[in-house]
C-alpha cells in the first residue's frame, strides 16, 4: 500500500506542474464473469467518448488521453482490487471508469481509490449500500441505485394487475440490494412476494431453487440474476420443469444471452434497463452504430457518460489530479450551463477552456443528485418473438 500510495503522490505533482503529455483513464469492467457478454458494448462506448476529445485537440493544451482496460471480474474481489493497482502503479490512471459489478465497486473503492485519492465513476455498479459507503468525495454513478429500481419493478407489476411474485436474486451485494429493494415497495404498494430465495452462481443445476419458488407460488418469477450466470440457470431450470413461464427480469439480466438461448419461451416476459428516449440517447445509438457496437446494450450510455465526465471535470479543474477535479464532477453534470450532447465533448472542453459553465445531458439524460448518484431512468421492455420491444420509459 506504501507503494500505491507514492505512486500516488507522483501522479499529484505531475498532474499539477507540468501537464504529462499522455493523460489515461482506466476501464473497468468485467470482461469475464457473470456479466461478460455485457462488458464489450461498455468498454467500446468508454472509448468511444474517450477518442472523441483526444480527436477534438481541445483537451488542455492538446494532450493526448487514453482508455486502458482492466478486468474486474465482477465477482472476484481479490482479483478486482489487483487489477485496480496495476493501473495505479504500473499505468499511472489519472481516473477509473468503472468497475462494473457492486462488489467488485467497493472493494476497488475502499482498497485502491481512497488510498490513493483516484476517482472512480461507475456506470453500472447499482447497490444501495454505495450510496453511503465512505468514498472521501471520489466516488460518483451514472447507474440509478437499486432503490429506486426497486420502486420501478414494483409499479410496473402492480400496474400490470400482477400482485403476487417469487422472488430469487444471486447471492452477492447487487442481488440482496436490489431483492430487498422491491420487497419492501411492492409488499408496501399492496403486493405479496411469496417467497425470496438466493441463488449462487456458477452452478450446474438450480432444480432445488425453483422447486422452492414454484412450490410457494406467485403470478411471476422475479429473476434479480446474471444473464450469463446463475440467472440463466434459473430460467431454464423453470422453463424445464414448467414452474413458471412469465419472469421479470432486473437489468443484470439483460444482454444477447437470454433472447438467444430461450427465444419465443419469453413471449410473456418483461423486464427493466437503464434507459431514457431523450434525444441525446438517439444521438448515442446513431454514433454506437457507425462505431460498430449496440449502444443500446446495458449501460453502454451510462459508461459513455462516465468516461465523459471524468475528462470533463478534469477540464474544469484544469488538472487530472483526483482530489482536485472530483470537485468539478457535480458541477459539470448539472445546470446552470450549456447542454452539452453525445458528440459535442469537444465543443464542451472548449466551452470549459474559455471559463463557460456546462450542464453535460449525454446520452442517458445525466443529473446527478445526492451522493453523486444518478436519479434514474429506465426503459421498460418486453419480449415478441423472442426479440425484446420498448413498451415505455419510466
């Protein structure tokens, strides 16, 4: 730690001396994992926002900036904390984009940036419980709490008639976060969870589980899972045995994964994602497009408008020193300002380089409140043919 700490340190003086000619963020996410169908989309759209102010020139003085990946595992605690200082020490990150799972978030929060005064914004990590933990002013989310997904899924049901649900959520902080998010809105709304039962991932068989939820009943099977890990299981698991047919799925279950292994079986299905129709989301798909990934995968937007807040506050600042620029992040991201829009970071950084206040919207309508959280929109969707459709935005 003596070490990270000093490295640490060097980053400060260099960051407010002489500006080092090569500025790097790090991406973090988990590219292998429970989530890692998820995580090419996020990294691609981090690099995205990332080449659009190198390309712009307007980034201080024209220093070049660049995104460099680690992988969080989003399980592996151990292995996300390592990964986060090799990109302290050996890659001199002036900043972390990400990491992506809500474990591997605070622990890479509590043993790497807060040590080492790094700021960290997150574009998917969603438990609660960040929204309290000691950060020392680095930490920030362009991810809503699941507190407040809790409430969506709970007035989606509730305003579909469905008003009794099982409940099963992968054993780990996103999983009880969010269970015990929408118990307590649904069970408060007029709602009935029949039962709630974790499940661990990585298992080969989750035929017990949904014994369990199928022998307590409910209108719907609320899967609050991986898409590429135990949820999946569970899904199949009761399309196999026919304990239930209809499912809600949480947005760790969206992705390609589940529309490809199970098609016209989710027919009756519905389920939430991070999403918003603001014109600066269509802005974000149209340019995803031509970069040559699907913007509208899960928290692509949010992770475009991480790594683009990260760059626009150090502008602010004017200085990639954390402890200086995590100051700016607020500010940047919301009014009074000009708003400021997928594809226009270079006109923000020359906006912010004149003295100019900007209100940055990006591509997932950013404002970012309390604690430094996103308040949160989400695009509610369903299943036709296998394929998923937006049925609204709440």
């Amino acid at each position: 730690m003596k070490k990270l700490l000093l490295a640490s340190a060097a980053m400060a003086l260099c960051a407010s001396g002489a500006m080092a000619k090569e500025v790097k963020i790090g991406i973090v996410l988990g590219f292998t994992g429970p989530l890692e169908s998820t995580a090419p989309p996020m990294a691609d759209a981090a690099k995205m926002a990332i080449a659009e102010v190198d390309k712009s020139g307007e980034f201080f003085n024209g220093e070049k900036i660049v995104g460099v990946k680690g992988d969080s595992t989003c399980i592996d605690s151990t292995a996300a904390v390592a990964t986060a200082e090799r990109l302290v020490t050996a890659d001199h990150i002036s900043g972390i984009m990400g990491a992506m799972c809500s474990g591997a978030t605070g622990s890479i929060l509590q043993n790497v940036a807060r040590p080492n005064g790094v700021v960290m914004i997150s574009p998917s990590a969603t438990s609660p419980a960040l929204s309290t933990a000691p950060d020392d002013g680095l930490f920030f989310r362009t991810a809503p709490s699941d507190a407040r997904q809790g409430q969506i899924i709970a007035k989606v049901l509730l305003g579909d008639g469905i008003k009794t649900a099982a409940l099963t959520y992968t054993n780990n902080d996103y999983g009880k976060g969010l269970a015990d998010s929408f118990k307590k809105a649904y069970e408060a709304a007029g709602g009935k969870v029949t039962i709630s039962v974790p499940h661990e991932d990585g298992k080969a068989d989750y035929s017990a589980e949904v014994g369990s939820l199928a022998a307590a009943g409910g209108d719907i099977l609320v899967d609050a899972g991986y898409a590429d890990q135990g949820g999946k299981g569970i899904v199949q698991a009761a399309l196999d045995t026919g304990a239930f047919n209809k499912f809600y799925f949480p947005d760790g279950m969206y992705g390609p994964t589940l529309p490809k292994a199970f098609g016209k079986a989710l027919d009756k299905s519905i389920g939430d994602v991070p999403g918003t129709d603001s014109p600066g989301a269509k802005d974000f798909f149209d340019m995803a497009k031509k970069a040559g990934f699907d913007g509208t995968s899960s928290f692509a937007a949010e992770s475009y408008d991480a790594a683009a807040l990260i760059m626009l506050a150090m502008q602010a600042a004017k200085s990639t020193d954390s402890n200086v620029y995590k100051t700016k992040v607020m500010d940047v991201a919301n009014a009074p300002g000009v708003k400021i829009y997928p594809g226009q970071l270079g006109k923000a950084m020359k906006l912010l380089k004149e003295g100019k206040d900007i209100d940055y919207v990006g591509a997932s309508a950013v404002e970012l409140v309390g604690p430094g959280e996103a308040q949160g929109n989400y695009r509610i969707y369903g299943f036709k043919n296998g394929k998923r459709y937006t049925i609204k935005y709440m």
